[in-house]
C-alpha cells in the first residue's frame, strides 16, 4: 500500500490541514509527530528504504530504540503537507541504542526533520514510559491566544492552569492534571527538550512562553483536540480580560462538584482561594 493512503498518514495529514486552517502555523511554524504502532509499519513495509545513513539526534532516548515517526519537516510548512506529503513529512527510524534515526520514507531533496525534534522525542520517552505504551502523538503549534496569555499571567503552572479551567466548564475534564509553563528559551534544542520532557512528566500540555505550545495525546485526534479545546479556552480570557476582566466565575467548590460528577481528579494545588 502507498504510505499516503493508509489511515494513519490521512490521520495525520488531516490534522496538519485543519491546524493551518486553525491560524497556529504561520510559515513554517510548528511541527507534529506519531509514533508509529508496529501493525501499521507492517502495511508498508514495501514501501520504506532502509539503506539511508543513520544521524545522531542531540539526545538519548533508550526507550524509543527501533521505534518509527512520521513527523515533519525542518523548514516545512504545515499548509503545503497536504499538496506533497513526501516533500513536507517523513517516516524515520530510530536506531537500537536511542541515540541517531536515519530516514526511511519522504523528506525528499535533502531535507530533515523537525527543528523541535530533540523535545519530540524526550517527550515521547516520557509519555511512552508513563502511559505503558498508549501515547503516540506529540503536536506544537503556534497557537496565538496561548501565546498572547504568557506576556499577560504570571508564568506559573498554578496560575495558568486555573484561569484556563475558569474560561470553560469542559477544560478541567479536558486536562485535569492541569497545563505546565516553560520560561522563554531558545528554541530548537536540547535544554529546551529537557525542561519540556520534564513537565511532560505531570502534563499533556506544556506552554513555551512568547513562542507557542506543545500537546500530547494517544491519537492524532486527541492530541488536536486537547490543543483546540486549551487555545479556545485562552482565546475566551483574552476576550475577558479586555472587556476589563471576571466579575463571576466557576469556584473552587465548583471544580470539586465538577471533578465528582465526571469521575476526575483535580489537584487541589490548582483549587487555592
Ligand atoms: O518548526 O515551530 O519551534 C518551527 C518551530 C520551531
Ligand atoms: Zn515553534
């Protein structure tokens, strides 16, 4: 079967499409990643070439050792991955230590991936290791309103996370262990990989403040959706905020209320007064 017609690659395209209609990936901003299930390697098997040289990637992730990715392309933009799939994405293999890829389909002339892709990789280590395998997608877009909050809110897990829960009453049931905040570093390698990993320990989304935000999800679907329903959120407290503020919320006794009826746990250290 052609890589581009089996379903996780349509997946996968889909949500590259939908994001740029989103307004996240202006030029070749953000980038996506999926780890790909061993089935949905055997579909293609034919089709990947195995002979391209290994590189190393910056950073050591034992536990991805043999793992495949289709992820996209340094330089790339999100809106062409639709019009040339082969050109703007690719399927790479890591290595039996953890510790280069080579690539094995697409990103055709020469070209590489992900900028990001060291905090891509560190974070699916973690989440590979923490949800026994289900985690398969790590998403960072370019998000504007997100991006908007972090030179407004004080660049604080605690902070973020509760005035975001606040915007929407579907938020705490969305992410209920809450968002966590990265201080503005430089972008694109290794320490900025490690903070990101770091709080991909305790969170699906992790804000980059003044550059964007990083998802992580079992599915393509759930990955998107869990950055749409955090943006939505932060787009309805810019909108508050410049209408001169809250004059009623959603109180801690509420999210307690919430967290029983829909069977979720809030840390309290997001409930403070
Ligand atoms: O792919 O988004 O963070 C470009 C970026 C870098
Ligand atoms: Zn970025």
């Amino acid at each position: 079967m052609k890589v581009e017609d089996v379903k996780f690659v349509k997946d996968y395209i889909k949500v590259t499409y939908d994001a740029w209609l989103k307004g996240w990936h202006e030029r070749n901003g953000g980038n996506l990643s999926y780890r790909i299930a061993e089935d949905e390697i055997k579909d293609i098997k034919g089709e990947l070439d195995e002979n391209s040289e290994f590189t190393p990637i910056e950073v050591s992730v034992p536990n991805l050792a043999n793992e495949y990715f289709l992820v996209t392309g340094s330089g790339k933009y999100m809106r062409n991955v639709i019009l040339d799939p082969e050109a703007n994405i690719g399927i790479v293999r890591i290595d039996g230590k953890g510790e280069k890829y080579k690539i094995v389909w697409g990103l055709l002339d020469g070209a590489r991936p992900t900028s990001e892709f060291a905090s891509h990789l560190m974070s699916h280590s973690v989440k590979k290791e923490i949800t026994g395998g289900k985690n398969r997608v790590i998403y960072h877009s370019h998000t504007t309103n997100l991006i908007a909050l972090t030179f407004v809110l004080p660049l604080d897990s605690k902070v973020f996370t509760r005035e975001l829960w606040e915007m929407a009453t579907e938020c705490p049931v969305v992410f209920p262990s809450g968002v966590g905040v990265v201080p503005w570093m430089v972008p694109g390698g290794k320490a900025i990989a490690e903070e990101t990993s770091k709080l991909m320990k305790e969170f699906d989304v992790v804000i980059w403040a003044h550059h964007g935000t990083f998802a992580a999800g079992d599915t393509l679907d759930l990955a998107f959706g869990l950055m749409d329903t955090a943006e939505k959120s932060a787009e309805i407290l810019v909108k508050v905020l410049s209408m001169g503020g809250k004059r009623q919320t959603i109180t801690a006794d509420n999210f307690r209320d919430l967290a029983k009826e829909f069977n979720v746990t809030l840390p309290e250290k997001f409930l403070y007064k």
